[in-house]
C-alpha cells in the first residue's frame, strides 16, 4: 500500500522527496508555487468547503484550470480528487440534499471534470455513509458508463471513519473483489493496520494532531513540524511492516 503524507504546507512538496496530500485550499491562493521533489497527489478540499458554504462555491472550470496550473508548474501530480460531496449527516443537514443527491452529484463532477480536462489524472471518489449506500454509489458510476475497476485509483470517503472495523472490511473486501483500486481519505492509524491490506493507498495528517497535542510549536518556516512529520511517517510504516495482517485484522 502506498502512503500518502498529508501536509498544510505546500512548500514541503520542494523540500522532501516523500509523497505528499496537498490540498487545492492551501494551494490556490498562491502565486508562486514550489517544484515537487517527489509525486504528489491533490485533495479537492470539499470537507472544508461544503462544511463552511453548504455548497461547492469554486466552480468546475476554476478547479480544473487550478489544477492544470499545478500539473505544469509544480510536475509530479499523480492524482487529483474530483469535487465530491461528502455525506455525514452533518454535511447532508448543511447542503440540505440526501445522500443519493450527494452521489450524483460526486458523479457528475467527475464527469465534467474529465470532460472540462481529460488529460488530468482524476480520481473519482465513492462516498456513502452505511455500507450499502457505497454499493448503491458504485452502480451510480456503472451506469454513467464510468468502469471503476477499469481506472488507477478510485478514492472511498467517510467509510473508515464512520464503520467499525469489521463493517468497513466487509465493504473494501467487496469493492477490491470487483477489481477496484481503492485509496483510503484520511484514516486513523488503527484503521489504516487493519484496512491496508484491501486499499492501494491512504493517507494521513494525523501527525498534526499529535505534534498539537505534545505541545511542539512551528516556527517559520514550520520546519519543527516537517521534521515531526516524517519521523511521524517512519514510524507509522515500521509499525505496519511489524504488524501480521489475516483478513485485515491484525494478529
């Protein structure tokens, strides 16, 4: 499986040569952009903005024209997040559509996106919030004529945060059946042991949280926290490098 390291500060994407999540809210704004010393993926930022506006307020074309901005100045984007639409109940009662609408939708971006830029690597991403609705996502795709298990990655939103472990499993167990190449939002680091043997990349910026609550202070240029962060990594890949897996559960 193939870890992603998430950071909030793009100019690491210069300064290491490990692969990096940015996301397109830390980068937009920016005029000068740093040259990745290793690949890189994007996340759309969708959590952020749906749970701020309740809607997605950047349009398809400047996200597209953003990305293709960090294609070309940046280099190494192995992937791009399409502008889904997250479905915790939170999110649904602060967009005030169901899940089913949220689907669509999710679909529909990936659609327009392809067609808006179909040289971009865009990754379609499958969200739900009970095991079925996710099921009920992956037939959504099927029948707008998008194959996921024909494509390089396919992002799965909330399940690993929402899901016990078991019900989570069942779910990757069905998906990765289907020939589907799954990569993981965000996940925690019990589930990510558990889960990784069913996904083809994660990521995480739990790091952040536990440098916070260790009390370690960033200095400009933060490099506390970047050094922080990559000792954070190497011992998260040993430790799953340690940890026998049967089924996903470690033994």
């Amino acid at each position: 499986m193939r870890f992603w390291l998430g950071t909030h500060r793009p100019y690491w994407l210069g300064q290491t040569d490990v692969p990096l999540m940015v996301s397109h809210r830390t980068l937009g704004a920016r005029k000068r952009l740093p040259r990745a010393s290793a690949p890189w993926v994007l996340d759309s930022g969708g959590y952020s903005e749906l749970s701020m506006y309740g809607e997605w307020r950047t349009a398809a074309r400047t996200y597209s024209a953003a990305v293709y901005r960090y294609a070309q100045e940046i280099g190494m984007l192995e992937w791009a997040a399409v502008q889904d639409w997250m479905c915790e109940p939170w999110i649904l009662k602060k967009t005030g559509f169901d899940t089913l609408e949220h689907q669509y939708r999710s679909v529909v971006s990936y659609l327009e996106l392809r067609l808006r830029a179909p040289d971009l690597p865009w990754m379609p991403v499958l969200q739900g919030w009970e095991p079925d609705d996710y099921l009920r996502h992956y037939d959504l795709y099927e029948r707008a004529g998008v194959s996921l298990a024909a494509l390089p990655i396919v992002g799965i939103g909330s399940v690993c945060r929402r899901q016990s472990v078991r019900g989570a499993i069942d779910l990757l167990v069905h998906l990765s059946g289907a020939g589907v190449k799954l990569h993981g939002f965000g996940l925690k680091m019990t589930a990510l042991r558990s889960l990784a043997s069913f996904l083809t990349s994660s990521d995480s910026m739990a790091w952040s949280y536990e440098a916070m609550s260790r009390g370690i202070q960033c200095n400009a240029p933060c490099a506390n926290h970047m050094h922080y962060a990559l000792e954070w990594r190497e011992r998260v890949l040993a430790s799953m490098d340690t940890v026998p897996f049967q089924l996903g559960f470690p033994l």
